[in-house]
C-alpha cells in the first residue's frame, strides 16, 4: 500500500459512543478529511443510505469478498460481519486525504497489526478511542437514538463492557463530553500529529 502524506485514522468506540456524528463534524470542518465507507452486512436503519452509511452486502457476498481477499480487516460484530475494504483505504490516501476507519477493537487490533509490518501504514496511523464517560451515560444515548429495541440495547451494552478496556492499545483516549468537546480535542490531535518531525517534509536545515 502507499500513499502521500495522509493520516489513517482509526477511531474506536462502542455502538451508541458518537464516533458518527463525531466524523461527521470533522468532515465538516475539514475538507481534507474522508470516511473510509464500510461494508456490513446487518440491515440498514432508518435513514442510513447504502454506499454513505455503510455498503449493504448479503452475507454471501460478504463471505466472497473474504475469500478475494478485499478487506483490510473486517470483523463479526453483534452477529454481523463489517470490514473496511482495502482499495477504498488505498485510493483515498493515495490522493493524499487524511481517512478516517471507524471500527471496532477487533479491526482496530488487526490495522495494528498490518501496521507493525508495513511501514507506510505504520507511519500514517493516529489511533483514537472515543470513550462513554460511563455505561449509564451511554445506555441512554442508545435509548435516545429509538433504533434498537431492549434486547439489542442489553447487547450492545455488553459489548461496550467488553470494548471499553481496550482503551489503553490507543494512541489517544478522549473522554466523550459535548459533540463540541469531542470535536476540538480529536481537531487538535490530528493538528499535532500532521506536526510530527517524522511526517514534514520540511527541508534539512544546515
Ligand atoms: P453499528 O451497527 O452500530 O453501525 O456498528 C457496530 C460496530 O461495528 C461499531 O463498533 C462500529 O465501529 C463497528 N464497525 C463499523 N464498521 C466497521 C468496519 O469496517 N470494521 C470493523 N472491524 N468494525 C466496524
């Protein structure tokens, strides 16, 4: 994989924990930024549109893609596979955009993983997880949502208990406050991190 300058950037954080709207923000407020679209293959919600929100794939054909090889990494997820595609990822750093991959800890450990072998993703990965300041706190973001009757609620809960230790294996942890808050703090890790030495393209100084 190559690419220019661009950052990947892994953000994490349990169903209902705002890392959407949270992208969305970023996106809005920098045009270079861009969201690496999944695949899945639960359905869609109300309002989610196929090829923005996620691509919409029969387990099928999910399975296929597998067995092609197409996925960067991919995961089962709540009984349902997701998976970033490894051209989408490609081309968009290729053009130098900074992308954005919100996934679980699964696809975030495997991202780590291709990242301590090759160099070019190694060097463009920020990762970041987006904590609920508790579970209380994010059971009532999930109601709120109205999506996801009681039983899925009760289970995307238990996934958060079990994803919320993980925390630690990022680079960055950020707190979630106010969709403001969220967005200055992930504005000012990227600025710093496109700061890095390691990454300018500042000349030799002699
Ligand atoms: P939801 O169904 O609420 O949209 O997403 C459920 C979980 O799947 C979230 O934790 C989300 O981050 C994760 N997810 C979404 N897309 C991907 C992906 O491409 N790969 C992996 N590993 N997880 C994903």
């Amino acid at each position: 994989m190559t690419n220019k300058e661009g950052l990947l950037i892994v953000l994490s954080a349990p169903s209902g924990g705002g890392k959407t709207t949270l992208c969305e923000r970023l996106m809005a407020a920098d045009a270079n930024v861009v969201r690496s679209v999944s695949c899945t293959t639960r359905a869609p919600r109300v309002g989610e549109v196929d090829g923005e929100s996620y691509v919409f794939l029969s387990r099928e054909e999910f399975e296929k893609r597998i067995a092609r090889d197409e996925f960067l990494e991919y995961a089962l997820v709540h009984g349902n596979y997701y998976g970033t595609l490894e051209k989408t990822v490609e081309d968009l750093l290729a053009k130098g955009h900074d992308v954005v991959l919100t996934i679980d800890v699964q696809g975030a450990e495997i991202v780590r993983k291709i990242a301590a072998k090759e160099a070019c993703i190694d060097q463009a990965l920020v990762e970041v997880f987006l904590m609920p300041p508790s579970i209380e706190v994010l059971e009532k973001r999930l109601r709120k949502r109205n999506t996801d009757d009681d039983a899925t609620i009760a289970r995307r809960l238990d996934e958060a208990r079990r994803e919320m230790p993980h925390w630690n294996k990022y680079d960055y942890v950020i707190v979630s406050g106010t969709p403001e808050e969220d967005h200055r703090r992930l504005a000012a890790i990227l600025e710093a991190e496109r700061l890095r030495t390691t990454r300018s393209s500042f000349p030799e100084v002699s």
